[in-house]
C-alpha cells in the first residue's frame, strides 16, 4: 500500500501524523512540500481526494493570507489555488494519501479511516 504526507517536520501535527503512521509499520512517502509546493494540478487532485474546496485547505492564520488578501471572497477557486502553489504555508497540513482517500491529520488519527 503506498501512502504519501505532505509533511512540515516543524509542525507538531505533521510530525504526529507521521509517526503514527509509522507506529503502524508504515514508511509513508514524505513530499516536504514547502520545499518542493505541489502544483496546481496536484492540490487539485488533493481537494478532489479530501471533498473539499481550496478556501476549505488554506490555513487563515498564515501572513500571506493577510497579505495577499485572500479573505475577499470574490478570490475565486483557482487565484487561492495559485497562491497555495506559490506560497505552500498557504497549505493546511498534514495531507495523508492513501487508498485513492486524502484526509488532513489535524488532529494525527483523522488519517486513519483512510488506511483500512
């Protein structure tokens, strides 16, 4: 079974969600994606995964959410999606992939659903 995170090893959250996916003998596919931000066609495919809209994934506490005025809500679905490819803090986290399912490890067991 392949399972890949969407990891951010300085958030708590992300680093639990990973090591209870090891804790269960999984060795996950790791995309640091502040290092290497998905592309819009990923987060796409992601939303699609996760039922959820791109104003759903974007984390609001972030300054680049203050900066680039994402809260205006005439900001239609594919200027958040290229702003979350440009600035992937924008990006809530930890997304887990697996089983053709996506969930947001917030808290770390919301992924497990996805593992059965």
């Amino acid at each position: 079974m392949g399972v890949r995170i969407y990891h951010n090893s300085r958030c708590s959250k992300s680093r639990g969600t990973l090591e209870l996916l090891r804790e269960r003998g999984l060795e996950p596919e790791v995309v640091h994606y502040l290092d290497t931000p998905p592309s819009v066609e990923e987060l796409k495919t992601l939303l699609r995964l996760l039922g959820m809209t791109p104003r759903q994934l974007l984390r609001t506490g972030e300054a680049e959410y203050e900066e680039l005025g994402l809260a205006d809500p005439a900001i239609a679905d594919e200027g958040i999606l290229q702003a979350m490819a440009a600035h992937p803090k924008l990006i809530e986290r930890p997304i887990v992939v697996a089983n053709g399912k996506a969930a947001i490890g917030r808290p770390p067991e919301a992924v497990l659903p996805i593992l059965a």
